[in-house]
C-alpha cells in the first residue's frame, strides 16, 4: 500500500487554487443524446430508428428534428420548440413498444435483449441531445420545456426499470442451463439488468414502489434546480475595474479575458492595456485573480464570492441539499439498505468501509507532507495560498532550467509533445507556460500521443456533422488503415451566459450492431466539453497547464467511449463499469502529462475531504438533527484542511457532482481510480517512458501495458 500511495500521490490534482477549484471534471453518466453541405458519411455512422409507419409519418415527425432519422443529432436544428412534442411522442411511442415486449418477451436474446436495447437506445440519443443543448446553449426556454416533459421521461424510466416480465425474463437467462454458454459480455449484460432492477424498486410492494416512484421524480427535480441555482448564481456575480491599479499582478492573457468579458458586457472599447475589466465567478477569471492579483482584498473578494455560490438569496441551494439528502435515506431503506451510500456501493467495486479505508491511509500520508508549511502560514489565508505558492515556484525554479531551449523553437508536433509531457517536476507556472500551449500544439501531442499508443489517426472533420456553436470542433478517429471508428464533437471555451461550467465528457451514440441487418455497426460518438479560456483578440487560445490536464483527462473517458470493440451495446464504451473504475482512463491520461510532487501533500487533502464529507453525508449524516450539512464539512476539515475554512464557507451549495451529478457516495471513485491508473501508467514506467518503440501497437508485450492499452478488454467485477 505505501508503494501504492506513493504513486497515487505524485500525480497532482487538477489545480492549485484550492479546494473550491479542484473539483475534478467529469463523465456524465450516459443519458439515458438541418440541411447542410458536406460529404457524404459512411454508412457504418447512419442512426437509422426504425419506427412504426404511424410514427414516421405523423406530423410531429416531420417537423421535428428531436424525430428525424439522421446520422448525427441534428444539433444546429433543434431548439426549445421541439423539446415537449418530439419527447412526449417519442414516450408515447416507446411506452407502445414496452407493452408489446412485455406481451411477448421471452428469455432469449433476440426476443429480450435486442429490443430492450433498441428502446434504450432511441430515447438515450433524443432525451441525450436535449440535455446537452441545455448544459452548452441554457435558456429559460429550454428549462421550461425540459422541466414540463421531465417527469413523463422519469415516469417511462421507472416504468421499464420496473417492468417485472423483463426482469423475470432476465431472472430465467441466469438461471437456465444456457447460462454458461454465454460470452463475458451476454453474462454482464444479464447480472447489471438483474441489479438495475432490484435498485429501480422492481421487488417493492404496490404501496412502497409507487412511494419510491414518488421519491425518484422529486430526487430529479432537486437535482435539476441544484445545478440551475449554481449556474444563475455564478452568472449573477460580476465585478467591475476601471482602475488598473487594483488588478496589478494580473498577466496579459488575464487583463485581455476580462477586457473581452467587459465588452462583451457592453463596454465595447473596454482593451487589455486601459480596460475596464471584469471579473466574474467562472473558473478561468476566478483562478487568475487568486494566482497573480497582487490586491489582496480583490482575492479576498473574489474567493468570498465563490465559496458562497448559490447559499443565499432565491438560489440557495441549503434546503435543496437538506431534501435531497432526506430523500435518498428514504429510498435506500426503502430498498432495504442502511443508508444511500450502500445503495450507492452496489454499483462500485469498493465497499463503504473499504472506501473509508483507502482515503484515511491517503490522508495520513498526505497529512505531514502538507503540514511542513504550515509555520509559514500562520498569517495567512484562503485567498493568499495560492498566490504565495504561486510566487514560491517562481522563486524556486526558473522556467529555463526546467524546458529545454529546443520546445521553444521545435515545429514538431511529437517533439512537443514529448519534451513538454514526459520530465516536468513542476507546473504551477500557469502564466510563463502559456505560449507553449496553444491549443492547436496540444491536439496535435495529444493526437501523436494516440497514434504511438494505440495506432489511430484523429482528423478534423468540421462540416462532416452539424455543431451548436460555430468554436465547436468535429474529429474523425481512424485505424491506420483509413478505416473510421469513432468521431467527437469537442467544445473548448467558456460562454458564461449559456454555458455550464466544468469539464465533462458524455456519449452521443454508443457503438452498437445494428438489428436490422446484423452486418453493420454503428459507430460511436462522443463529446467532449471544457471551459477554457477563449482566443482573445487575434491571439489563440493559450492554455494553462490545468487546461492542458483537462483535456487530457476528458480525452481519456472518450477514448474508452470510442475504441470500444464490444458488439452488446448495453455494456460497450462506458456503460456497464463500475463508477469508481470509470475515472481510470481518464487519469491515466492525465499521467502523460507530467510527474510532479510541488504541494501534492495539500493538493491531495483537497480531494480526500470533499469525497469524505461526500461519503459521510450519504452514510451517517441524519437530515434534520442536531449536525448541519455545515457542521459535517467542518468537522471533516479539522483533519484534512491545513487551515481552517471561513465560517461561512457553503461550498456544498455548488458541489455538482455529489448533487446534481453521478458521483453521490462515489466522490472517493476519483481516489480509488487514481491507485489504478497509478499501477497501469508504471507498467509504461517499467518499459521505458523515453523509448517510443515499446508504445507501437505491435510491439505491445503482456501484463499490464496490453491489458490497459484496450481500455475496456474486460469489464471490472
């Protein structure tokens, strides 16, 4: 275990701001996703749903792009209009098709499985669209419309999660004597239905399962208000500088940005060199004035406005949280469980105990290495950490000494890639590290990077499938044989007033062979999204190095999405894996990155509270006693915060992923997954980082080099 943390440890995590910005981006969970010129696709990507002639030819399928049969999402087409008709028409539909499988389902692939998933998969495409418009082009009529259809999609969800002649179908397949005559894959499919439904409420009694139905429509509707509330809440805050004194400090990337934004809010001469300037609640803006403002009471300002989002006023998100809580007690014993975090367990590799375990040998571990610069702090803060750490580095290493004078004049793509991504010890430089990272040169090391692993070739492929927004990106992955075998959409800059902030990955379509012919395949398709800084002015967009990690990190969960080989499309890509093994990809990304020790003692404490207060929440915290949500977050942080957070410190009011995401009783995955993706970047380790030759796809040996370099070879029981 020590040998396991050390390497857990030493990659740095996410950012060096502090707590409240080292939120981890994310995967979300696979939703249940016009005319123009281009060429034309391979017919392996065509989305054919194959409908009921009454359906195809109704009204409401013709004007509806949510309807349309198409080979991407129609995503320049749709808008709020569409939302309430195409959804409730493709319900109703789809509501026709379970009754009919439930008439004549039987315990056989073709007359259980097959259709199941056909019907899974026409409503994840459609209801997967919709909510990504919502997270990148949010409006007042998207939540609307969203908010009217909503409990009919929840409603049709627990319908057919309840379904008892599926489930009992599923229960003859596992107990017949085909059972072992099964591939790894069927056998998955067969044990997560058979899960799902038990967690779905499927065994409940009539009274108890329409109280659990009664939960799980109020637990989505919370959900939903949790995320708007932090969304209008960070859109609501905006600050306004006309004197440069009060931003000295501030880089030129900083003083453009917020130049830009106060422009964009109407100051239409604001520039970089006179301003004025604005400062607002998104991640980018935030992180620069905390790094470099030499105003501490504009840090001070600044990090006071973040860690209260959403906990006041009409979007405090306090009681939201209280009901959520309550709620998801009430489902897991209604469920039979002690408490949500064992429901949440059922789903995971680890226990609560074993989860507990991991993150106090973490802790312990990262306590003293944290703590050695504690008696230099005794007069400072929140809002001076980071700014002091930052000045530390500088002192401390001189940006010459770490990058050799070939990066700055190299016109290689690889050469960047590999003299910037293999010995850093350190990137806390944000500022000094800029210019090497535009985000043209990134895509092209990341890009180089998947061809020397795993042999593809990614390619623009802009016009090849409509986008929502004209900065969004299209790409192609090939095999070198120039045959495609995935595509994504890839969306790299902040827009605060429709944007969520973060960083996630999702699935558009998942791989799956098509039923209707049983040849060919449909080829998956994902997106990825972050929230960097945008080009300013004619300058492109130079990335900070926790930018550069983002997309890294995001890349690897599409990678799982995207090389997938499995043909049983209700466990390909990343369906199917338990949550706290979904996060191995994508920090094994990360890992290319760069090897680095800098602050990693605080940095990691940063991560082993939230998911503490996250597991502590879910398993003992009773709604409504003596301890507040507050007093929980406190308590935790006498053991794994340096210095003591602000009174009133409401962090947990904007904690998306625990809330409103996947991660409820499942922060800790990122922890655990960590350790994993420690053992398999040390195989590489082993082999020879500086030795390109043993990363070629035929040079790949045994153990754990060919085992990770598949990404999914099998799922992880």
């Amino acid at each position: 275990m020590a040998a396991i943390i050390a390497r857990s440890l030493r990659r740095p995590l996410f950012s060096s701001i502090s707590k409240h910005l080292l939120l981890k981006s994310h995967i979300r969970p696979p939703s249940s996703p016009s005319f123009f010129h281009r060429l034309p696709p391979p017919r392996t990507t065509v989305l054919r749903h194959p409908r009921s002639p009454s359906f195809s030819t109704s009204t409401v399928a013709v004007d509806n792009p949510i309807l349309k049969t198409f080979e991407f999402p129609p995503f320049d087409a749709i808008d709020a209009s569409h939302v309430r008709p195409g959804i409730r028409a493709l319900l109703k539909e789809l509501d026709g098709d379970l009754i009919e499988l439930e008439r004549t389902v039987e315990p056989t692939w073709p007359k259980l499985v097959e259709p199941l998933e056909k019907m899974k998969d026409r409503l994840s495409v459609a209801w997967g669209a919709v909510n990504h418009l919502k997270a990148v082009k949010d409006s007042s009529e998207f939540r609307s419309a969203i908010e009217d259809v909503q409990p009919e999609k929840v409603e049709f969800d627990l319908k057919l999660g309840q379904s008892k002649p599926i489930y009992n179908a599923f229960k003859a397949i596992r107990e017949s004597f085909s059972w072992e005559g099964l591939s790894d894959a069927q056998k998955r499919v067969v044990e997560s239905s058979l899960k799902e439904a038990v967690l779905n409420g499927v065994s409940l009694e009539d009274s108890k399962r329409e109280e659990f139905n009664k939960i799980q429509q109020e637990l989505t509707k919370l959900s939903r208000k949790f995320e708007e509330n932090v969304f209008d809440s960070t859109k609501k805050f905006e600050k306004l500088i006309t004197d440069k004194k009060e931003i000295e400090g501030l880089p030129v990337t900083a003083l453009g940005l917020a130049a830009q934004t106060a422009s964009s809010k109407g100051h239409e001469n604001a520039t970089a060199e006179n301003g004025p300037w604005m400062i607002t609640l998104d991640d980018p803006s935030v992180l620069l004035v905390i790094q470099h403002a030499k105003n501490r009471a504009l840090r001070e300002e600044i990090y006071r406005a973040y860690v209260t989002r959403a906990s006041s006023g009409e979007h405090d998100n306090t009681q939201v949280i209280e009901q959520i809580l309550k709620l998801r007690l009430e489902k897991a014993k209604l469920l039979g469980y002690n408490n949500y975090a064992e429901v949440s367990m059922e789903t995971k590799m680890a226990t609560v105990s074993k989860a507990e375990e991991l993150l106090e040998k973490l802790r312990s571990a990262s306590w003293n290495a944290a703590v050695q610069g504690a008696p230099e702090a005794d007069e400072l803060t929140h809002w001076d950490t980071v700014f002091w750490s930052e000045r530390l580095c500088e002192s401390k290493y001189e940006i010459n000494e770490v990058i050799s004078p070939r990066i700055m004049f190299t016109n290689s793509a690889a050469q960047c890639y590999y003299y910037l991504f293999s010995d850093i010890n350190f990137l806390i430089l944000q500022e000094e590290l800029r210019p090497y990272f535009s985000l043209s040169k990134v895509m092209d090391g990341l890009f180089n990077l998947m061809k020397m692993l795993f042999g593809i070739d990614v390619e623009p492929a802009d016009g090849y499938a409509p986008i929502w927004n004209a900065d969004v990106k299209f790409y192609r992955l090939k095999h070198s044989s120039g045959k495609p075998i995935s595509y994504f959409y890839f969306d790299p800059y902040i827009r605060p007033a429709e944007k969520r902030s973060g960083a996630w990955m999702d699935e558009v379509v998942a791989r799956r062979v098509l039923s209707h012919d049983k040849t060919s395949v449909r080829l998956p398709i994902a997106h990825m999204v972050c929230n960097q800084m945008p080009p300013v002015g004619d300058k492109p967009s130079l990335m900070t190095f926790h930018e550069v990690k983002t997309v890294f990190h995001e890349f690897g969960h599409a990678l799982q999405h995207m090389l997938t080989k499995q043909d049983e499309g209700l466990v390909s890509g990343i369906r199917g894996i338990e949550w706290d093994a979904i996060e191995l990809p994508s920090q094994f990304m990360e890992n290319w990155c760069y090897h680095r020790t800098f602050r990693a003692g605080s940095l990691s404490l940063c991560h082993i509270k939230l998911a503490t207060v996250d597991l502590e929440l879910h398993s003992k915290y009773v709604p409504g006693g003596s301890e507040s949500i507050y007093d929980v977050d406190r308590r935790i942080s006498e053991k794994t915060e340096v210095i003591p957070p602000l009174p009133e410190d409401r962090f947990l009011c904007s904690f998306i992923h625990i809330f409103s995401g996947a991660y409820a009783a499942g922060y800790y995955s990122y922890k655990w997954a960590e350790v994993l993706s420690a053992d398999a970047f040390s195989a590489f380790e082993d082999a020879g980082l500086h030795d390109e030759k043993v990363w070629q796809p035929e040079r790949r040996g045994t153990g754990s080099v060919k085992l990770f370099l598949h990404l999914e070879v099998e799922k992880i029981h």
